[in-house]
C-alpha cells in the first residue's frame, strides 16, 4: 500500500504523501517478524523483580531503537520516572558485593 501511494505521488494531484509515509511508517515500526522483544519485556516488567525490571527496560530500550513507538513510550515514561528504575539493579548488584 506504500509502494503505492508513494507511486501515485508522483503524479500530480492523485495520491497523498501523508498516506504514503503513515503506511511506510506503519510497516518501519513493525521490525522483525519473529522479534519477541516487546511479548518478552512485557513479561519481565509483570514479575516484578529488580533484575526483571532491568531485563525488561533493555529490550523496550532495543525496541525504541528500532522504531517501534509503543516501546518509545514505555521508555519514555520509565525514564519520567526518575533514573532509579534503571539503576536499581545495579545499586543491589554493587551493595550486595560489600
């Protein structure tokens, strides 16, 4: 469907480029396929652990990065939050070693 109202926007006055970008858009925040990173993260965050909390931030983190805007949001409210979700894990890793 993008292929074809990009195409159709070269003609002129048929077609629109804001459909044609919504579809590209669309199918550029899909990423992989087979990518169970958000399934897997939404899993992590409901256990409840810190350690789960941290896994579960790293692969939103690597969803933003690919694009997929939900993960964005995800990572962008945890980060609203206050850094302390981020590096929680790793003040009990370091407390733990004393």
């Amino acid at each position: 469907m993008a292929r074809l109202q990009a195409a159709q926007e070269a003609t002129p006055n048929t077609g629109s480029c804001a459909v044609a970008t919504s579809f590209f858009k669309i199918v550029a925040e899909r990423g992989s396929w087979k990518s169970t990173l958000i399934p897997e993260a939404e899993r992590l965050w409901k256990s409840g652990g810190d350690q789960e909390k941290e896994a579960a931030i790293l692969r939103w983190m690597i969803a933003a990065d690919r694009g997929v805007e939900a993960a964005q949001n995800n990572v962008a409210y945890i980060l609203d939050q206050g850094p302390f979700l981020i590096c929680c894990y790793a003040q009990a890793q370091a407390h733990s070693m004393l």
